[in-house]
C-alpha cells in the first residue's frame, strides 16, 4: 500500500493519467492526495473531476484557488475569465453532479504515516497556526460549502482584506482569512501580514516578506507541510516541507511523491507536460 502526494493537475487530465501509470497507481491498495487546483487552465477539466471522483477515495483530494474559482463562476459570484478553461464543467450534463462532488471537498488535510503527521493545505499556513488549528479553521470554511449558504459566501469571499489572522474576526471576514492563507499565500510579513501581490520564485521575496514557511517562530514547523499553488517555486523538499507544483499547466512537469515507510523517505516521479497555456 502505497502513499503519495501529487502537485497541481489544473485540468491536465492527460499528464495526471500519464502519472498514475507510471508509478502503478492501484485504487484498490494505494493513496493519493492532489494538492488542490484540480481545474482549470488546461485542456480536460471536466475529466479530471470524474477520474477524482470514480476512484471512490484513493484520490483524496483539496480545493486550490482555482477550484473554488469554478464554484464562484458556477454560482455566479465572479466572472469566468479569458483564461479559463471551465465551460465544459458548468455545461455537462453531469455538471452539476461534478460541482457539487468538488465542494464536499476539503481545503486542508491531515495523514498518519509511520507515526508522523502529513499536513496538506494548497497554498500556505498562516504562522499563528499550529497543525490543529489550521485543520480546525479549515473545517469551518468545509462546512459553509457544503451548506446551504455557499452562494452568500461566494460572493462574499473574494478580497485582500483582512490580511492577518486574529482570533476575534468573525462571520465573512473570518472565512476570507482562512480561505487567502489556504489557497493563495506565497509571501507574508514576519507577524503574518499576508501579501497578494507577488508570485516570484522564494528567492526573489519582495523587500519586508518571507516566503510563509519560512517565517520565524511558524508553529506548523516541525510537522511535513505538503503544498503546492507555487509554480515558481518549483519542486522542494525539506525535512518539513513538500512543495509539489511544478508547472504542469505551463509546459513543466506533473509531479508526484511517494513516501517510503516513513515521511522522511521520499521518491519524486514526474511526467512532462504539453504546454496548455503561456505564462505572464
């Protein structure tokens, strides 16, 4: 029985079938979990859904920011945009079979594996979260989209602000938090003033921030982070962190980990990737 972890398909459900055999992908014995932005971009959206869903758990998997883009546009909270590869979901006839399967599912996740926790999360992890709080946090967001009330949040949910975590927010300004830091932090200040602005590689960290892992004092340090959202970043792996999009939507690679008998022991796989769309 196998575990891995595979970084962003947006929608290359060629190079996602192209992975799974290669590393003998066995839904009857094996795990995977898809780091989010399952959708969008590339050429067969609507197909990777089905193949997420059809594999009835062994592909677990979480919401990026592209995923909840298609919800939004879907539910007429935001306007589809020149980019978007989506029109072949919300005209489906099982398109709506395919929304609402996609927002049973989770922002973040958690795994056991040899005695050690596999924390997953699409983007980043505010530094004023332990692994429990970011799971718990993350569960308040779940529930509002698989209830009744996910169109209200939907056109609520977009915005910069507010752009650091304290326990005293409350209602939507409390869920936008939750939900910026989970699927689209790169880059925070060093008390965790999220920035939304820059996409440039970690070494290139505008004047004042950090790449959110690695500031100072994070208290999700010390339990394996696996995200992805990061195409820029590029493939890293640290004692306590997995970073796993590796530009499959660019013309780059589709990557996937698979652990050994503990999280340490880690063996990259990769398939290249067609160029769906041209950066910038």
């Amino acid at each position: 029985m196998a575990l891995y972890c595979i970084g962003d398909v947006q929608g290359c459900d060629g190079a996602l079938q192209r992975l799974l055999e290669l590393v003998g992908f066995s839904p009857s014995r094996d795990t995977a979990y898809l780091l989010g932005d399952l959708v969008n971009r590339g050429p067969d959206s609507a197909a990777v859904l089905r193949r997420c869903m059809a594999a009835d758990g062994a592909l677990r998997c979480l919401l990026g920011n592209h995923d909840l883009h298609l919800l939004a546009t879907a539910h007429g909270a935001r306007k589809p945009s020149r980019r978007d590869t989506l029109q072949g979901i919300v005209t489906a006839d099982d398109g709506n079979r395919l929304l609402d399967w996609l927002r049973q599912q989770p922002l973040a996740m958690a795994h056991e594996h040899g005695g050690e926790t596999l924390l997953m999360l699409h983007a980043g992890a505010l530094p004023a979260w332990n692994a429990a709080d970011l799971l718990r946090l993350a569960d308040e967001v779940h529930a509002v989209l698989r209830g009744n009330a996910l169109p209200a949040f939907l056109h609520q949910m977009y915005g910069n602000q507010p752009d650091h975590w304290s326990d005293a927010w409350t209602g939507i300004d409390r869920l936008r938090v939750i939900v910026n830091a989970l699927t689209r932090l790169r880059f925070c200040s060093p008390e965790g003033t999220m920035d939304f602005e820059s996409t440039e590689s970690a070494a290139s960290a505008p004047a004042g921030l950090l790449p959110w892992f690695d500031v100072p004092g994070r208290r999700t340090a010390g339990t394996l982070v696996a995200f992805g959202h990061w195409s820029t970043l590029g493939y890293m792996s640290r004692p306590d962190l997995l970073a796993l999009d590796t530009g499959c939507v660019w013309g780059g690679q589709l990557s996937a980990v698979r652990f050994g008998t503990t999280l340490a022991e880690r063996e990259l796989l990769q398939v290249a990737c067609p160029q769906a769309q041209a950066p910038g």
